[in-house]
C-alpha cells in the first residue's frame, strides 16, 4: 500500500531565535506554552484530508505504525477518531481496555466498534455497548476550528526534541542539531516554519554536522539520533514530526 503522507503528529518544538541580538534556545509544546513534563503531544489533522470525517457517524483510524496481530508494530496505538452529530467528534485509543488489541474504525451498520480479538464493542464515543471490556477506551482531548481543523491532545506523550546550535562544523551554512529517541518502526521527519503563524514545512537535513542535508525521511531504531539543518533564516522553530497515516 502506498504510503501516504497525510499529516503529521509532532509533540515538541525546538526553537532557535535571535531576537533582539539575543539568543536563546527552548523547547515549546507546539506553539505557545513551555513544555510541561511529562508532554502532550499535539495531532493536527485537517478534515478536508478524511472525506469520512465529513459527515455525522463518519470514522478514520490512523496511526504511527502498521499493525500485526491486532497491535501496533511501533510505540503507539492508532487513533480511532468519530463524528457525532452537532460537529462533535470523539477521539479515542484504539487499545483495547480487555486485552490490548487494537479496535477498529466506528461501523455505522453496527454502531460500533468491534474488536477482533474476543469482540467487545465500543460506542461511538469510546464507552463499552459489549464485553468482555468491562471499560471505555481512553478519550482524548479533541478541538474543532472553523478553518476544518481537529487538534487532538495526547497525553504522556514521550517524545522529546533538544536543539542546539552547532559551531565550526565544515558546512557552508550554519546548523542547527535535533536530537531525539527515534522509535522503531516510526518515520521522521524535520519540519520548519519561520514565525509562529506561519505553516509548517518539511525540510531536508543531514545525519552528520557536516554532510550534505540532502534526507527528508528517518526511519527510527530506537536510538537517540541527531540530525542537522540548515539556518536559513535567525529566527525559526523546528519540529521533529513523526508520519502518520490511515491505519
Ligand atoms: S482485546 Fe478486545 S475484546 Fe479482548
């Protein structure tokens, strides 16, 4: 199946800025806030991407991560996100609360979701219609703006990003260092935007200071890796994303 970059899900931001001739360097949960610990991880999804999303009982399901056996091959399960009517919409841990497998996405037929292991079925927002699961699955924190976005906040998330500035490599261009716990069976990659309103962008990157930044895609191994742009501009904020896709 062909992989399809849809969104991306990215929980820290790393931020390099000179303003004012003074430098500093932080971490930013997303945009605005200074990085609680542990992080929420923040999931943008535009709706216009899910055209089951578009109507009342529509369903996706997404995730970092192919499945085998019913539970996810990386660190995280999917993302089972609903539409309930009134523009409400529910996003839920697909893990199962019986044994942990993975549910699938809302059945309208069914008006639920049914799981494959021993066939506990939840509603449409999370709660148990069926057992063996004896609890609902875990809700997240979902906001909707008229632009068509859905934020979704994921709590605990482990993913962390520490920038820094690298001095007297032998690039042209000075760099910029990201490093962070790449998991495995997860795909990464690098994206920049020069203000905080600005959209974000993938960037290329290079595995050494002074390598040629010509990879946009780093498969994870769950090592910590350090990866390099180039500063382009004095100001601007980076994030480490990881890919996403219909699961
Ligand atoms: S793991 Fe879902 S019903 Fe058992």
């Amino acid at each position: 199946m062909q992989r399809r970059r849809i969104l991306k899900m990215f929980a820290v931001t790393t931020a390099y800025s000179k303003l004012l001739q003074t430098d500093w360097f932080g971490t930013l949960l997303a945009e605005v806030a200074v990085r609680p610990r542990p992080a929420v991880g923040i999931l943008r999804l535009n709706l216009g991407d899910f055209p089951a999303l578009r109507n009342d009982f529509g369903s996706v399901r997404i995730g970092t991560s192919r499945l085998s056996a019913n539970v996810p091959l990386g660190l995280f399960y999917p993302i089972v996100i609903n539409r309930a009517p009134g523009n409400q919409f529910f996003a839920l841990n697909s893990e199962c609360t019986h044994a942990g497998c993975a549910v699938p996405a809302f059945n309208r037929s069914s008006n639920s979701s049914a799981c494959p292991c021993h066939g506990s079925r939840f509603g449409i927002d999370g709660r148990v219609i069926n057992g063996p699961a004896s609890f609902p699955l875990q809700q997240y924190k979902v906001g909707f703006d008229a632009a068509g976005t859905l934020t979704i906040e994921i709590p605990d998330w482990p993913h962390e990003v520490v920038g820094s500035r690298v001095e007297g490599s032998g690039a042209l261009k000075p760099r910029f260092r990201l490093k962070f716990l790449a998991f495995a069976n997860l795909e990464f990659e690098v994206l920049f935007r020069a203000s905080l309103a600005a959209g974000w962008n993938p960037i290329p990157f290079s595995l050494t200071p002074d390598g040629p930044a010509d990879r946009t895609v780093f498969a994870g191994n769950d090592d910590f890796t350090e990866v390099y742009v180039e500063r382009a501009t004095d100001v601007g904020f980076y994030a480490v994303a990881i890919r996403i896709e219909q699961v």
